[in-house]
C-alpha cells in the first residue's frame, strides 16, 4: 500500500485533508489529527484556518507536512503564510482555487437560531479583520484591506509570482474540469487536487469521482492527481486508485473521529480505512498500488 507523493514515500494513499478550526471539535484540534497522522505515517495537508499554529502542527508530525492556503484578496498575506510555512519545513502549497464566491447556505441559517451558544465567547465578529485575527495564521499580519479571505480573483499569473516567492511544491487544489488541469500542467504546477471542497462550494456541481476519469486521461501522467470529497470507505479509495489517482484524502471521517476521542478516534479512522484498502485490493487482485487498473471498475 506504500506510494510515492512528490517524492516523499508514504505508508499508504491515504491522506489527511484540510479542516479549518479543527479545535472546535477537540482542544487538541490539529495537533490531535497530526499525531494521528504520524501513528499510520500519511500525509497531512493543513488548513489556513487552522486553529494551532504550522510550526506546532509540523512538530507534532514529526515529518514535513502540507500546508493548503487561501490567498485572500491581498498578496502581501499570502506571501506572508507561504514564507511562514516554508520555514517551518513544509513540503508544499496547496492553493484552493474553488471558492471564490459565495455559496447557499439555507441550512445553516435555518439552524442557526435553534444553536444557543455565546461563538462571541471564542469569535469576535465586529469586523472581518478582527475575526481572522483570532486564527493561528493570520496573527500579525497587516489586515488592512482584507476583504475576501478565501479565493479571490485567482489567475494564473498569481501561480508566476507564487513560484518566485516560493521553492515549496505547488498545488492547485479544487480542479473539476479537464481543461484546467492540462492548463496546470503546462504552467508547471506540481500536482492537482480534484476537489469540490466537499460539496460546500456549489451546490449543482460534479462529483469528483465522475470528474476524474477524463482529468486522468487529459494529464495524461504528466503530474500527480490527488482527489477529495465524498470518500468514506476504502472500496471508495480504490476505485480513485483504479481511475488513476496517486492518492485520496479524507475530510470529515477524521474530523468525526477527532469530535468522538480525540487522536486516538482519527487513529482508528485512519486504520479503518487502511483495512479496507488493502481488503479491497486483495479482492480486486491487486499486490500492490501500481496494480491498481482501470479495468478494475466499472461505471455503474
């Protein structure tokens, strides 16, 4: 189950998405998942919303982690977080690039007035600025004229100035359409994340498993693809394996388990879904990832 991610080995495909805030769900939050990370050696790619800083996330790792970033409207911010999580030993940038307007959110604003607890008591929400200055990575940056904090405008000419300023990897994350992954490798981008941020992003949009198959064929090897949104057995990782995937991460499994106990509850998420990779693989014939083949699915 061993694979090779921009030429870090790692145990297994397996790997740990970006959950902004992740303190809301245990006292330990990042450092929790990243502890977890480390006791089944995957991948962790980090959140600009992260609740704890990059430096202690990265230490509890034990090994150079990813770090996924929001460039927000203002490049001196993002250049800002990247120097930041460059020096702490991160392996790569991944730039969302599928958020840049608003989303529907009847839901939440349904449930909101049913919700009885005081988030002044953790969030000050007087102004934009001051609510990103209550995040780990926004502390002492300039948040004068901060007015988007996700996505904001994004051109690839942004992706030109990223690579001056950085010797990171880069990654674009939040690929749906082929076109725009052959366009990432032809300006050098490193690896893609086929992601629709895990549905929250559009609600009329494609599912990444249906997306990928054309975004493999299009790339054509010439760049890893990595793929999220809506995995949550390991039947469900092997059939992105076998599409042509390099690897898969996982969203909410581990934030469901970190809510429930901690990191040992991501611990056993995490060791769940090896299990059921490798029984898949065993059932499907495959002795190792690179054996992982088209044929093997089957469209339904």
């Amino acid at each position: 189950m061993s694979t090779d991610i921009l030429g870090v080995k790692y145990a297994s495909p397996i790997v740990l998405a970006p959950i902004g805030g992740q303190r809301s769900f245990h006292d330990e939050g990042e450092v929790a998942s990243a502890r977890a990370a480390k006791a089944g050696d995957h991948l962790q790619i980090l959140s600009t919303a992260t609740s704890l800083g990059v430096e202690d996330v990265a230490s509890a790792r034990g090994q150079p982690i990813w770090y996924q970033l929001y460039a927000t409207n203002k490049w001196e911010v993002a250049e800002a977080m990247v120097k930041r999580a460059e020096k702490a030993g991160c392996l790569a940038v991944a730039v969302t690039v599928d958020r840049s307007g608003g989303r529907n959110q009847e839901t939440l604003f349904r449930l909101r007035p049913t919700d009885t607890r005081d988030c002044n008591a953790c969030h000050d929400r007087s102004s934009l600025q001051a609510s990103m200055r209550t995040r780990a990575m926004y502390q002492g940056l300039d948040l004068s004229g901060l007015t988007n904090t996700q996505s904001s405008a994004m051109t690839w000419d942004f992706f030109k100035r990223l690579r001056d300023t950085t010797k990171m990897k880069i990654v674009i994350k939040g690929i749906l359409a082929w076109e725009d992954a052959v366009i990432a490798a032809d300006n050098g981008i490193d690896a893609i994340i086929v992601s629709n941020h895990g549905a929250r992003s559009e609600d009329s949009g494609r599912s990444t498993i249906d997306a990928l198959p054309e975004i493999v064929e299009a790339v054509h090897g010439r760049i890893p693809i990595i793929v999220d949104s809506g995995f949550r057995r390991g039947s469900d990782i092997v059939k992105a394996l076998c599409i042509g995937a390099n690897a898969v991460c996982i969203g909410r499994p581990c934030i469901w388990g970190l809510g429930a106990f901690g990191q040992s509850g991501v611990e056993r998420v995490l060791e769940l879904l090896r299990a059921e990779t490798y029984a898949m693989m065993q059932q499907v014939g495959a002795p190792s990832i690179k054996d992982l083949v088209p044929a093997m699915v089957r469209r339904a």
